[in-house]
C-alpha cells in the first residue's frame, strides 16, 4: 500500500481534510441508499450521479470487485471513494 501514498498526498494537496486508504472489499454497496435518495432528496433523478441515473447496488458491486484498494477522502461535508488498483 506504500505504493498509494502519492493519491493520499494528492487528494489533501486538493483540500481534502483528511484522506486514506482502504480495501475495496471493505465498501459495501448497500440496497436502502438508493431509498433514502429516493423518499429523502428534493433533488432526485435531476444529476446524473445520483440515482435513478447512479449504478445500481448490484453494478456497484461488481465494479468494486475489480479493485484491490480505494482512497477514501474526506471534503467537508462529504466523503469521496477514488478506486485505485
């Protein structure tokens, strides 16, 4: 993982608070979040990264199969996955 320490560097160069690595497998793409957009976002189905227009939970999982390892980077107020390798 040594090998990631210049996207950590990188992403707080960019203003992210804090940043790390993690293991892909430890992201869980989970089936109530599209939910939550659904019943709970005023803005719903009007950006094409969020759902209905986001990978499905099912998409997700198999697209996070492929990687050994992500950066996950804090950006007040959000947090960020940036899948490397």
């Amino acid at each position: 993982m040594r090998g990631y320490v210049k996207y950590i560097k990188r992403a707080k160069e960019m203003g992210a608070k804090e940043a790390k690595v993690i293991a892909a497998k430890s992201i869980v793409a989970a089936e109530w979040v599209r939910f939550k957009c659904k019943f709970g976002c005023g803005g719903y189905g009007q950006c094409l990264t969020c759902p209905p227009n986001s990978p499905t939970p099912d998409e997700t999982r198999r697209v996070l199969s492929c990687y050994k390892y992500a950066l996950l980077a804090r950006l007040l107020p959000i947090y960020v996955v940036m899948l490397l390798g």
